[in-house]
C-alpha cells in the first residue's frame, strides 16, 4: 500500500496544522537555491512566480514561443471558490463535498479539502492582481451555475476565464523574470528527469530552435505539464498537449495514477471529417441556459426549426429532473453517446445532439422588457433584446461557433458531440505534491489528485491555481530543508552525462528510422484504437484488443516513421515523434488500467458494469483505491494501491435526479 | 451541411533559419474540403511533403481555437487571413474558391527574426510585459475580492483591452511595424483599474522605453493594426496610451 503521508487529524485541520509545523528554509538559504519547473500553464506560471516571490532561483521551461501560450489559455467557462457571495448556501465543505461526490469518490478526502479550502485565497489573489473578472453594477463579483453543483459558485470573464487567469499569472511570472529570480527558457522540452542518489536533481531539455540538448540542475523538479488527452488525437487540448515529461518521469520510476480516468467533455463541436486537427469545447456554461435535445423520432431528417416542440426529447431533464441539463460531464456525454447510438443523433454524421438557445433568448427578452417598463413589444423585438444578454454573455462562443460551422446559433440551435477535454489520471503524489520519486513534482492536470474519476467544470483552473499558488510553496519548504547541506550538483556529474546520452541516442534512433509514414498519421491511428476502445465506454473483449493493437503499432511506429529535416535545427517533426513515440506506451497503460479496473465510475464506463437503468456501478468493496502503476519493463507494469479512506464524507451511489 | 472541394495554388515563403535567405516556393493542393481550417489545409500540404521525401512547412500553432494567439500567417496580403476578428486557426476554407492563388508569409517585422520557414520569434513582446505589465502583487498579499469594488463599465473595458492574444498581427499590419496597439492594451487594461493604479506612470514609462528598444516602428495612427487584430483591441487604447504617457512624463518626480 502507498503513503501518501496525510497529516493526522481532524480534515478541518489538516492543512492548518501542516502549514503551522512543516520546515521552512530561510531566505538567504533560499537565494543559493534552484527549482526546476516545467510547463507554465496555471500551476506551472503560479508556482514559478510564487517561488521566485519566496526567493529560489527558479528556471521555467515551457514548449510554447511564449510562456503565455499554455493550455490554460484555452479554458472558458470559469474557477470555482466557496466565497458564498451569493448567500445561497455554499461553503467550504459543500465544495469538498461536491467535489468528492462529482469524483465518483475516487479522489483523496485530504486533498480535496485543502483544496476547497484554498479556492476563496486564489479569487482574491486574482483580482489583486488585476484579473478583469465579470462584475455586477453594484461592482461586485458575478457569479453563475455550473454543472454537478447546485449554488453558484464559478467566478469567471466572459468565456475566456483561463486566459484572463493565465495573464494574470504570466504577468507575475515575467515580474520575476524582470526581477532576475526566475530565468524563462520558452521553446524547450523537457526530455528526461535526471536523478542522483535516487532524487530527481535536474532535466535534460531540448531547445527546440537550435535543437541542442541542455543540462539543468535543481534542487527539485517540478512538472506542470497539463495533461494527457492528446493521446486520443482528437481532443480539445492544443496541438502542443503532450504527455511527455510526465512520461519520462514515469520512467525514472514516479507511479501513474488511474490512466483510464479520463474526461470526455459533453458539449463540443462534431467532428466534421477525416482532416481534423483538433475538437473545439464549447463552454459547458452554455448548459446554464441552452437545451439540449434530439428528436423524438428515429433517424428523423427534418430541420430543427421544423420539429414542434412536442415532438423534441428534452433527455436530461426527463432522466434527471433534479439536475436537467447541469449533470456532471460524464453522465451528460454518456447520455449523449445513448441517444446517438440508438438512432436519434441529428446533423449529416448523426452523431451529435442539439444545443438549443431559443427558450433562453425568449426569456431574456422578456426580462429587459420587463426591465425597461415596456408594453406591447412585438415578438422580434423580445427576441432581439434576448439575443442581446445571450450575445453579452455567451457572444465570443457563439462566434467560435459559427467560424467553425458557418452557422448562426442565434438562428439555428447548435450541434454539438462529446469530444475528450481533460485527463483525470496522471503522476501519483502524496499530500505534498511529491511523486514516488523524491525531489519530482506533479501539479496540475498532471498529477491525479483532486478530481478521482471525474472532474466538475470550473476546478481544474481552481487546482491549478491552489498547486501552484497556495500549496506548493509550502511543501516544497518542508523537504528543501533538508537539502540545504547539499552543495549543487555540477552538470558534468556522471547522471547528466548519462541522461543526455540517452537522449540523444533516442532521438539518433528515432531519426534513423526513416521509413515511410508520417508522425502524424502514426497518431491518429492510435487516437482511433484509444477512443474506439477506451472512450467512453470500455469493455474486457475490447481492451484486450486494444492493448495488442497499441503494441504493434509501437512496433510499426519504430521500425517505418518518417521523420523529415536535421536533429540540430527547428525541427517540429521530430518534436512530434518524440510525443507520440511517449503517446504509444501511455496507451496501452491506460488500456491495462481500464481492463484492471472492474467497476464503472465517473469517466471509466465499463460495459459489463452498470445498473438497470445504465448508469455507472461502482464496486467499492473491491476498487476504492487509487492505482499507481510503476514501469518494470517493456509492456510491463507493476500495480500498487493506495487505498482510499473517506472518514467524512460516506460513499454512496450518484444520484442527479 | 453540404461541402465542396477546390484545388489550390500556394505561394509559400520558406527560409531555412535567420541566417539564411528565404524565397518563395509554389505547391499545389488538391480536393480541399471547404469544411476544413486553413492550417488542417497546410497539414495535409505537409503529409503530401513529408511522404515524399520533402521537408514540411514551418509554421506556429497550437490552441486551434482562437485564444493562444501562437498562430500567424500573413495570408494574401493580411495578417490572419481575409475574415474580419479572427485568428489563422480559424479562418476556413469556404474563405477561398477552387482555382485560387493564396500567398503565404510569415509576420514581417524586425522586431520578430525569423525562425523557420513562416515561424518567427516574437520573444520581445514578453521582454515588453517584463518592463512593466503587471501589478507587483505578491502570492499571499490580497484581501477580500469584493472588498474594491470596480464599475462595471471600468472593468468590461479593462476586460475588453485584456482580451489581447499577443498574437503580433497588430505589428505585421502596420507599415511601421509599430508594437502599439500591443503595448497599449496592456497599459489600458491595468490602468482601468485601482489595482493598476499605483504603478502607472512607471509601467507607462518603462513599457514603452522597452519597446522603443526592441526595434518596433512608431505609431503614424493608420488604424491597420486595429482592422488585423483577431480580438478587436480598439486603438482607443492608443489614444489611452498617449495620454497615460503624458499625464507620466508631465508629472514625473
């Protein structure tokens, strides 16, 4: 059994107690002392400049031309905090509690609480530091719904929360670059995890531009490198989105945690054709006010607009009349998936649902009518003055919207299909934030922590942010404390000599190949056997089939991949291949994961197991632990269980209706 | 939804690195889906190059959604492309018609070196928020949100100036490669607001000191940056900036 060294106590003091009793290192000490941080998303900008705010030198490392081009960036709808300024009820243990329960109960009581905890210090550092947050007219912060939660809790900036939050923290990161404490190194990839003495004490990056490897000695090493979803190929993440550094460090012997959890994300664009790239999200606070629904009629080939309103089933609201349309994602994208494999999808694929606006823009209308005293207002004009507060509110999305279908969603309502958005899974960390490997850490959507078997909309920028801000900064004290009677290591040690040997005899390798088929279409082959057969639903025969599947094509892949240009200049092929070679190996993780797992929760849909009326059954008897896998060869992994202890919240079955 | 295809002629600028002179190169493609994104139109261009022993195009991208701002492309003479308030990623085909010509440059400004073929180095905007764009605000230091309270007129326009994606376009359509309208939504957006308000004739002064330094041309207010910028950033900005310069310069102790 793993220890993931929760503090004694009660969960309410928890994280008091550590932080009132955990070493610290003082601040000359801390000037002599570098951190390593990869990825500058939101944990990866908010540790670097909350550290370089404490003292440590720190080095950043992000892929991107810019550290402002994270991932975060992309993310729309908004962050939770249990701030109560709606006085309706909510607190800090109805954000644990939520989050827990929308976790499927798969996630760790102590962290999920700490977490909860944090979320009010994180608006109010936000807003501190100009993040242009909605307001009301009395000046005050806005607040609105979102899906799994009954209060309204989710601050947010129109539809583009996480890029407002990720300038925020970009900013105070470049203060500390300006302020000499953080050294940015942008276009340059982590490739390998150096460890001396069974601590990880630097990295081996690739600068992308010139193609040189470099040596870079830490004192820790922390990952912020975002997610997995990429190894579906067509996901919501960036192009860039890769798993690698996580990866790497998976290799050197930090355990993966719950791979087969995975988020697919109930409300995106369809998929239009064999070209695409990538699937666009439209914000899930667009189920606030949109409904969504399919025609009562099978393989029905009318226009929307022509089917009358009895004729159109409303399925959220019939199967969940608590919730409606505001269910946790999981179970609105499976309901999704139910209704199109049973004949009812609509658009020419048939596979997507409707997302309608008009019931909404009808309403707002009335409301400014009724706002502005006015009497006998036709009924364009109503629905123009709704259109004007869905425009306000939801107007960047439904301009996305129409770029990328060439429709009006004001006009028609929209299409719109699961599409996978984050990865629940990742680098297994105890309550510090430390994988199995000392001195390497996991923040973020990189490591599995908060969200167990899925994730409720608006916290991945809320744990983000409370990793990097708020939590860190404190652990890392409590074991760099100790590191201070350690001399920094010179990279000419023998482990960098050996870590960049490797790596540049794995990227000699790779290139040698040269074979015939591209990076790229390796990729969308393996996205197709993950998403056929460990999407959203998963059964034995299946992943069986996948695992082999996902074996010969890393055989087909280092024996015929083509990767054009030099090693030693801009190469983006082979950025690509070195991504996707890491991709491969991680597929079939998350298949072993799936298979091992015999229950259904949260994201993990396992055909063999759901009740009567198809929701997911969970086997707690049997899988209320985490599974940490550790690499003990090719195609081999050991399992280790950190078993899940809820001494305050009392596990039972999720019920949205 | 119906779609058609087109075959395509490209005009594709490809440059081996900085210190290589670039040129113009031709390619064609062929059975374009009109449903497609411009860049999935290079990434089967790419495929074609790369399976036959060609080297693919450079070029930066990576959200594909309009928000990172990495993408660029200077497409038949406009920066992102013929749409109006839209980044490369995701202008569509149904833009173009079978049998045209598309012109493909990188950003063309001193200020951003080339890398690669259509990629270039754009690490001088981040040296420009270095000087300044932020509020010096430690982790740890803020009091309650609601305790300041913010117009809400203030603070949409703080949030419409923040909206910048830092893409360059503003830069590649000026003649003078002026990095104004960059600057100044960074300088409106703090200076809206009373978090900003300590530092602001410091941040005004020092932003543009850098970016006088990092070679961007100066601003002659032909409002081109405004009419290529994906996000809509006013050049009202500009004017806040001048006048947030002047108040600086006049009152400087």
């Amino acid at each position: 059994m793993l220890n993931a060294k929760i503090p004694a106590g009660n969960l309410d003091d928890k994280w008091v107690d550590y932080k009132g009793h955990c070493k610290l290192v003082n601040p000359a000490n801390k000037r002599k002392m570098e951190v390593i941080v990869v990825g500058t998303g939101l944990a990866g900008a908010s540790a670097a400049a909350s550290l370089g705010e404490l003292g440590y030198k720190v080095k950043a490392f992000c892929f991107q031309d810019s550290p402002r081009r994270a991932h975060s960036i992309a993310a729309q709808g908004g962050i939770n905090a249990a701030k109560n300024y709606q006085n309706d009820g909510d607190s800090v243990f109805r954000l644990f509690y939520d989050t827990i329960k929308g976790g499927d109960y798969r996630a760790r009581e102590a962290n999920v609480h700490r977490l909860a905890e944090v979320s009010a210090n994180i608006i109010d550092q936000c807003v501190a530091q100009g993040v242009p947050f909605a307001r009301e007219y009395g000046g005050l912060l806005s607040n609105r719904s979102f899906g799994g939660t009954q209060v309204q809790r989710t601050f947010y900036a129109a539809g583009q929360t996480g890029q407002q939050l990720l300038i925020g923290a970009y900013q105070a990161l470049e203060r500390q670059v300006a302020l000499g404490n953080v050294t940015m190194y942008s276009r340059h990839e982590m490739l390998d995890v150096v460890k001396i003495d069974g601590k990880a004490k630097g990295i081996i990056a690739r600068n992308l531009v010139s193609g040189e490897l470099e040596r870079h000695f830490g004192y820790a090493v922390l990952l912020c490198t975002g997610g997995y979803g990429n190894v579906f190929y067509l996901s919501t993440n960036a192009m860039g989105s890769n798993v690698t550094a996580a990866w790497k460090a998976h290799k050197q012997g930090a355990y993966f945690a719950n791979p087969c959890f995975t988020q697919i994300h109930p409300t995106c664009i369809p998929v239009s054709g064999d070209h695409q790239s990538k699937l666009t999200l439209m914000s899930e606070s667009l189920r606030n006010d949109g409904r969504i629904w399919v025609p009562k009629k099978q393989n029905d080939t009318r226009k929307a607009n022509e089917i009358p309103e009895e004729e159109r089933d409303y399925y959220l609201e019939r199967r969940y009349p608590a919730f409606g349309n505001l269910v946790p994602r999981d179970v609105a994208s499976r309901a999704a998936k139910e209704r199109c494999d049973a004949g009812y999808g609509v658009g020419t694929s048939k596979q997507a649902v409707y997302l309608d606006y008009a019931a909404a823009i009808e309403r707002y209308g009335k409301t400014e009518v009724g706002k502005k005293g006015l009497s006998n207002v036709p009924h364009e004009e109503i629905i123009a003055l709704g259109k004007e507060v869905v425009k306000e509110k939801y107007g960047n999305l439904f301009d996305m919207y129409a770029k990328i279908t060439g429709e009006n969603p004001y006009e028609v309502p929209m299409r719109i299909y699961p599409a996978v958005h984050y990865t629940m899974g990742g680098l297994w960390v105890d309550y510090e934030l430390q994988t199995t490997v000392p001195g390497l850490y996991a923040l973020g959507e990189a490591n599995f922590s908060d969200h167990g078997a899925n994730r409720l909309g608006a916290s991945a920028l809320m744990q983000g942010l409370a990793d990097g801000y708020f939590v860190v900064p404190y652990t890392i004290g409590n074991n760099l404390a100790d590191e201070i009677y350690n001399a920094p290591i010179p990279t000419s040690h023998p482990a960098f000599d050996e870590a960049e040997k490797a790596v540049a005899e794995r990227i000699q390798t790779l290139k040698n190949i040269n074979g015939k088929q591209s990076v790229e279409s390796f990729h969308k082959r393996l996205g197709k056997i993950i998403w056929n057969e460990c999407g959203m639903s998963r059964s034995e025969a299946g992943l069986k089939k996948a695992i082999a599947d996902v074996q010969a094509l890393k055989k087909e892949f280092w024996s015929d991949v083509r990767i054009p240009g030099e090693i030693n200049e801009y190469n983006p092929e082979l950025d690509k291949a070195n991504r996707v070679a890491d991709f491969i190996e991680l597929g079939e993780l998350m298949c072993v994961d799936a298979l091992n797992r015999n229950e259904s929760c949260g994201g993990h849909f396992r055909e063999e197991y759901q009740t009567p009326d198809g929701e997911a059954l969970r086997d707690d008897e049997n899988f209320m632990y985490v599974a940490a896998w550790e690499t003990t060869g090719e195609h081999q992994w050991q399992l280790h269980k950190e078993e899940l202890k809820y001494e305050v919240i009392k596990p039972s079955q999720r019920n949205y209706k | 939804m119906s779609h058609n295809t087109m075959n395509l002629k490209l005009k594709v600028w490809r440059q081996k690195n900085a210190n290589t002179a670039g040129a113009f190169k031709t390619y064609e493609v062929n059975d374009i889906s009109d449903e497609m994104s411009f860049l999935e139109m290079l990434d089967v261009l790419n495929e074609k190059l790369i399976v036959t022993g060609d080297e693919p195009i450079a070029f930066d991208h990576d959200c594909r959604e309009g928000i990172c701002g990495m993408c660029s492309l200077y497409i038949d003479g406009k920066p992102h492309g013929p749409w109006q308030a839209n980044t490369t990623c995701q202008l569509h085909m149904r833009a173009f018609k079978d049998g045209d010509t598309i012109t493909i440059e990188p950003w063309r400004s001193n200020a951003f070196p080339i890398v690669k073929d259509l990629t270039v180095d754009r690490g001088a905007f981040d040296r420009i928020i270095q000087a300044g764009g932020y509020v010096s605000v430690n982790t740890g230091n803020a009091v309650d949100g609601n305790s300041l309270p913010i117009e809400k007129d203030k603070a949409d326009a703080a949030f419409a100036a923040a909206m910048c994606i830092g893409c360059g376009a503003c830069v590649a359509a000026c003649k003078n490669s002026s990095a104004m309208l960059f600057l100044s939504a960074k300088v409106s957006h703090l200076a809206l607001l009373p978090q900003g308000d300590p530092e602001r004739k410091s941040r005004v002064l020092n932003m543009v000191a850098q970016m006088d330094k990092e070679g961007f041309g100066s601003c002659t207010n032909t409002g081109a940056c405004e009419a290529a910028c994906p996000k809509e950033i006013s050049i009202a900005n500009i004017a806040r900036l001048n006048k947030e310069y002047l108040r600086a310069g006049l009152t400087v102790e």
